[in-house]
C-alpha cells in the first residue's frame, strides 16, 4: 500500500471516551441532548470559528454546548471542520495533521479531509504526526459535540506546538473557505488558581479575545493560547467581530474552588449577508418590501395605492417568500412559496394578494380591514433536505427558532416559516401542527419528506 493510501486506510481511535466523556454510544448522546438543550441561542446567524474549551465534560460541558448551540443559528450547512488545539503530550514544531484517514469516536468515524491536508502540507510550518495526535484530548473532546450538532461533515484537525500566530493564521488563511467551512478553537483558559484569581485572570483574557488582540495574550492565560491567537491574528485581518457566549470555571461546575480551570466560549462572527448595509438600511429593506406588499393589497382591494418603490437589485433577485397578515394580533392571512420562480418583488406582491384574499382559512380580508392589517414578509433561504427515518430523527434534526419546515406525505404538503415557532416552541406540537396543516394524521407516514429553510423576517414599521 502507499504511504498516501496507508494514511487514508488509517483510524485514530478514541482516546479519552469514557473518561472525558461518555465512552457508550447512547449514554454520549444523552448527555449531548441535555447539555445543548440546556444552551441558549445568542447569535442570529451562524458563526465562522467557535472558541470551545476541552476539559471533561463535566466540567467544561455547559460552556462547550454554549459554543455549538450557536450552530442552530441560521447559515448554510457546515461541510468541513478545521479544528485547533494545542498539543500536550508531545512536542511538536509548527502545526500537525494526523496520520489517520479518519477519527472515531463512540457515535461514529470522521473522515479527514484530505484535499485540505495537501493544501496545508504546501506550507513549511504543518507537518503529520501520527504520536502527536495519539493520545490528545483538546481535539477529540470537540468531535462529539460536532458529530451531534452537524450531522456528517469532513474533519481538518491540528495539534498545534511551537509556532508563531502568524504561522497558525496563515494556515487559517489557506483553510478558511466559505459558510461550508467552520473554524474551531479548542483552548481551556487560567490554570489551577483559587476561584476569585482565576476569574480576574479569565475576565482579562476575555477582554483581550473579544478586542482580538493577537499579540497581548500569555502562556498562564490559555493553554491553546497559540492557535487561538492565531485566529484572533486573522480575525482582525479580516475585520471580523468576536462575540462572547460563556465564562465560568470548574468551580461552577463539578470542582472544588480552591484551585480551578477556566473556560470561555465565543464566536467569531463573519458579515451577514446585510451586514454590509448603512445604518437603518434593515429598516429601510423593511420599509420597501413591506410596502410592495401593501400597495398591491390596496390595488387588488380597490383601494387608493401609493406608486410602487423604486426597484433595488436585491428586490430583482429571484427569491422564495411569505407575507403574512395580522389583525389586532391574530393571524388574518398567510400564503407564500419556497421555490424561487420570479423577482423577489414580483414574488411579494403576488403572496401579499393571495395572503389577503385567496387564503382558505379565512374570509377575504374587506376594504374596511385595510388599515388595521400588520404586514410581515419572510425572504427564505433554499430548502434542505431533511434525511429522517422517523418520528424521532425527525425531532431530533429540528432547530427549534430557527428552521422552517416543508412536510410532504400521501400527495399533501404544507409549509410552517420559523415564525411559527413563537407559538409553537415545542419541535413536537410544531411537526404534529404541520402534519395536521397537511390535512394528515398526526402519526409518522411512510415516505415523508421534510425540508428546512431559515427566513429573514421583514415587519412593517406600525
């Protein structure tokens, strides 16, 4: 066999599972289940690089589901994961990738992606080390909590040693792709200090991670300080945001105070796809389409209706949507697409119409409702396909908040935007709410077809 095809053939095996974390399959996504359930949504849009810590986790876990509960936040699927942390059992010069085709852990394999592993080999800081990888905990601690929050995904991870921030953002550089590619930190923060010392060190750290000061943080601060600062290095470059998510040490969680080990989560954030847009300009897309989708319930009413707005080119941009109308709080009208088949505005005008007057829930909205109606416009991402056996990896793959919902069973459809988890927040109540919308028992049928999509929600100013 070739060394390339004896580095594809070979498995890292887990190292840590069962004394970490969970080394039973069940057991793994059960504690999975609580933690991420337990954290709250603080981004509204997925992040690029998550600084995660690796202790066990029962210490570190609530801060780590902090980290990747982030991940339900709208975006496009992550595909490949360049995962760093620092290396502390062998000594390593520069950055090393493994010498394994894929790591296991007790939910499964993770391949290694290895077009990516001959984009870094090129540069003269990476390396492979199969011992360097052998045994560390800082990356595999990560691959559970991924497995769980992605789905399948490719895995570029390095064991970082003596290297320079410069040397590990020029690895990022090369890696950091687009939404498909997700960049994570994996750093533990002070060292077994007493609780109040340990907090004024960590405090400090944070202040430093969020001014993304490359160059200012210390060995006894972090003990990934050297790939973290390496992103922070590229996250300046970049003009990139760092948000904080958690702060807390063992002392919160299962240790004693007397000495502790700190762990912080934050995101780094790229722009949105609006973030690029002047003050107000939110309010101001808001305005305009919202304002398409008055004016042309004015015109199909008979009512007087101002001139349509001035086309931007986002408004020309073929684009799925819904327009829904409320009345004195309670839903009056809602019909929408998720395939993009014309112009966003054209696209508006025709739900809005619909919405108002060809709704079968309800009675044609009347000349005399006009004034009170309250216009909403969700602007829907793509659809991706759910893959669900049944009921229950159904509900499992659900975003609670975040994802809307296309069913399809027996010849029937129906559609639920992420809006409707404001009423419904239970993943349950919203797929048995879905289903019974089709028209269909509220049981798993054979054959269904789910999809998701995020939205981005447009109200009218009232």
């Amino acid at each position: 066999m070739s060394r390339a095809g004896a580095h594809l053939a070979a498995v890292r095996p887990p190292a840590v599972a069962g004394t970490f974390y969970p080394g039973e399959a069940a057991t793994l996504r059960a504690t999975l289940a609580r933690l991420l359930a337990a954290a709250p949504l603080r981004v509204d849009r997925r992040p690029k690089a998550l600084v995660v810590p690796h202790a066990g986790y029962v210490y570190s876990g609530p801060t780590a589901a902090i980290a990747y509960a982030q991940l339900r936040a709208p975006g496009a699927r992550v595909e490949r994961v360049v995962l760093l942390g620092p290396a502390h059992h062998v000594a390593v010069v520069g950055l090393a990738l493994p010498e394994a085709g894929s790591f296991l852990t007790p939910l499964g394999r993770v391949p290694v992606d290895e077009e990516s592993v001959r984009v870094a080999l090129r540069l003269p800081q990476v390396t492979r080390s199969a011992a360097a990888h052998a045994l560390e905990h800082s990356l595999e601690v990560q691959l559970p909590f991924l497995q769980e929050t992605l789905g399948p995904f490719s895995l570029v991870p390095f064991a970082v040693g003596r290297a320079s921030p410069s040397d590990v953002a020029e690895v990022l550089a090369a890696l950091w792709g687009g939404p498909e590619t997700l960049v994570v930190i994996s750093t533990d923060l002070s060292h077994y200090l007493p609780y109040a010392a340990a907090q004024d060190l960590d405090q400090l750290t944070a202040a430093q991670i969020l001014a993304l000061d490359a160059d200012g943080l210390r060995p006894e601060q972090a003990c990934g300080r050297t790939p973290l600062s390496g992103l922070l290095h590229e996250g300046r470059r970049l003009g990139l945001e760092m948000v904080p998510l958690d702060l807390r040490n063992s002392g919160d969680t299962a240790g004693d105070r007397e000495s502790v080990v700190g762990y912080g989560a934050f995101a780094l954030m790229e722009a949105a796809p609006g973030a690029t847009r002047r003050p107000g300009e939110t309010q101001h897309r808001a305005a305009l389409i919202t304002g398409i989708a008055r004016s042309a319930i004015a015109r199909a009413l008979g009512l007087a209706a101002p001139a349509p707005p001035a086309l931007e080119p986002w408004l020309l941009e073929p684009r799925a949507c819904f327009v829904s109308l409320h009345r004195d709080g309670l839903l009056r009208g809602c019909i929408g697409s998720t395939e993009p088949n014309r112009a966003l505005h054209e696209e508006v005008a025709r739900c809005a119409v619909a919405a108002a007057i060809d709704d079968p829930r309800f009675p044609p909205v009347g000349p005399d409702e006009f004034d009170d109606l309250e216009v909403d416009v969700s602007v829907l991402s793509p659809l991706e396909p759910i893959e669900a056996e049944d009921e229950a990896a159904a509900l499992k793959a659900l975003r609670p908040g975040v994802d809307g919902l296309s069913l399809e069973a027996s010849g029937r459809r129906a559609v639920f935007i992420p809006a409707v988890w404001e009423q419904l927040p239970a993943p349950g109540a919203f797929l048995s709410s879905l289903r019974r919308k089709a028209g269909l028992p509220d049981q798993w049928l054979p054959g269904t077809r789910l999809a998701r999509f995020t939205a981005e929600q447009f109200k009218e100013a009232r």
